[in-house]
C-alpha cells in the first residue's frame, strides 16, 4: 500500500522559471509536477543488473517514468532536473516509488523469485535527516530483509559529503540497507566520494563502457576500476552494456554484473513478472548477494 507523503502547498512556480529546459521540447512547470504526483502518475519501471556470465537477473533498478495524460510515457531527463530545483518534489518520488518498488519486490518473492531492488536518491536527499527518518519508517515495515534493499546515490549538485551524509549512509547500513555509488567516474561521482562515504556497490558510468574495447584509456579505466572493486570489497556493476562484444570483453576483464540495453530496457513494473516467465535466462539467484 502506498503511503501519503505531505507535498506541501506553498510551493511556487516563480523559482523555477530558470529550470533547464529539456532536450525533448517539454518542460513541465512545478504545478503539472505536483499534479502529477498526486495523480500518482509517475511509475515505476525496472531495468535488471544482470551476471555477465549466464545472463542470469541478479537484481532491479527502479528508474522513474511519467506517464504524462497528454504527453505520453516521459523519461527522467523530462522532468527529474527541475525537481532536483525542489527536493521536496524528489523526496516525493522517491517515497512513491520506494511504495511501488517494494510491493513488486514483495510480489515477486510471494511467486518464489527473490530479487534486490535499487532506488536512486540524490546526495542532497542524502543530507535531509527528515528524508532519511521516513525511509527508515518505510522501510522498516518491510518485510523482506533490508540487505534486498539497495539506495543508489546519484551525483545532482557539488554537495560536500558532509557528517550528516555519512551519519545517515550509517545509519542505513546499520539496518542492512546497501548504498551503491551510481554514475562512478562521472561528475561528483569520484575517487574523492569513494573515499569519503561507504559504499557497497560502484556503478561505472555508461560513457566508459561504450568507448572501452577500441579505446586504451577506458579499458585501463575499467581494468583499475575491477582491480579497486575488488581492493574495496565492493560489487561493481557495469552500466551501458548494448552489445555482445561489450558483455564478452567486459567478462574477460574479470567484470562480473552489468545492466544495459543488451540484457533489457527499463520496462514497467507491472509487467516484470510476466516478463520474467517469458525469457528463460533470467533466472533469478541469490548466491551472488553478499550480505
Ligand atoms: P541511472 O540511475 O544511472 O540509470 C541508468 C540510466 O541508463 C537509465 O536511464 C537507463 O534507462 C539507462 N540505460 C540503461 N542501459 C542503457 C544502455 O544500454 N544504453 C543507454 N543509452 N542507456 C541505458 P533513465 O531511466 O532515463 O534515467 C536517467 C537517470 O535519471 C538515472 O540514471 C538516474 O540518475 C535518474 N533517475 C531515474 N529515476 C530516478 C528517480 O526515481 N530518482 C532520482 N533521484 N533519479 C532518477
Ligand atoms: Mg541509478
Ligand atoms: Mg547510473
């Protein structure tokens, strides 16, 4: 069951009438956004993190649409930028699709498929105590063990992890929760991060992985990458993966899980359990979660 999350009616467009237009000749405004969220038009789709080596689903992402009534099916890059302007408007989401998210992962468990889910939280909402209370609150009513639950921290804004990041990072590995470094050698998403929060799992960026089997310096990126994966003791998946020769190059370099196009598009969540049943190599493990 969805919980309701307070959005607040003070919110005005006058700030965001500098917002990034997007690249798909819409951009919506704070209102058709709150709208949207109260319509509970936005959902979710998933996209699985997959073994390299048997093509087997590992895991899910949970990643955003809108399905907007007059404009159709809208990616993030149509509307996650302007509410990145508002975080209250991404911590709505957020709560909306964790509610989603969970209860597809608890279906799918009840169907005897135990899969982990991942979530994308910015690092400012990493830094909102208030935020992190309520997931806590949500997600303690799970009843699935935490360690299926995994946040990805995306890189928004040049926020500095501050103690607040690392004190909340705590205290949602303390109830088992993973934290993965998502987007990992692009932006923010840096060594310096690496070094500053603790992470579970480093998501390397799909720019690297689509120049890295003709390119010297990305194959050397993705080389480091494996080896400093491993020295950490952390997951790492590979993002991007679209074609067969990426996903035997990029096993041969010792990598283990990626996700990407090759394997399968984001698709709704609803339709995830049907389409687990139609394709024959996702068979779903568990021996590869490692805690
Ligand atoms: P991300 O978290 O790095 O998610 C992976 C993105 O790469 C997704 O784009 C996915 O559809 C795309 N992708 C996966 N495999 C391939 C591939 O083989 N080729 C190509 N070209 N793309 C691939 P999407 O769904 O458009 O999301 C873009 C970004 O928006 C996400 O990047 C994430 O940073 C953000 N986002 C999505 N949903 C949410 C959300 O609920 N909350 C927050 N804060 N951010 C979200
Ligand atoms: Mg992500
Ligand atoms: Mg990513």
């Amino acid at each position: 069951m969805r919980t309701t999350c307070p959005i607040q009616q003070s919110i005005s467009a006058e700030p965001y009438q500098s917002a990034p237009a997007t690249l798909f000749g819409y951009t919506p405004n704070v209102h058709e956004i709150l709208r949207g969220l109260r319509c509970h038009e936005f959902v979710a789709y998933v996209q699985p993190k997959f073994e390299l080596e048997s093509n087997a689903v590992h895991s899910v992402e949970v990643l955003a649409r809108w399905e907007h009534p007059q404009r159709g099916l809208l990616a993030p890059a149509a509307f996650i930028p302007l509410m990145a302007f508002e975080t209250l408007l991404l911590d709505e989401l957020l709560c909306d699709l964790l509610d989603q998210g969970l209860a597809c992962q608890t279906e799918l468990h009840s169907q005897g498929r135990t899969l982990g889910f991942s979530f994308n939280l910015s690092m400012l909402q990493l830094a909102n105590d208030a935020l992190i209370g309520r997931l806590i609150g949500r997600l303690g009513e799970h009843t699935l063990p935490l360690s299926l639950v995994t946040l990805e921290v995306t890189e928004d804004a040049p926020s500095v992890a501050s103690a607040v990041c690392f004190q909340n990072v705590s205290r949602l590995r303390r109830l088992g929760v993973r934290m993965s470094l998502d987007d990992y050698g692009t932006g923010y998403s840096s060594l310096l991060r690496l070094c500053q929060l603790p992470f579970d799992e480093l998501k390397l960026a799909s720019q690297v992985t689509w120049h890295s089997i003709e390119n010297r310096p990305y194959r050397s990126v993705i080389g480091n990458t494996v080896a400093l994966a491993q020295e950490l003791r952390m997951q790492l998946v590979v993002e991007g993966i679209e074609t067969e020769g990426q996903r035997v190059w990029l096993k041969q370099m010792g990598v283990q899980l990626g996700q990407g196009y090759l394997h399968s598009r984001p698709m709704a969540a609803d339709s995830f359990a049907e389409w687990l049943r139609a394709n024959p190599y996702a068979i779903a493990t568990r021996s590869s979660f490692n805690s």
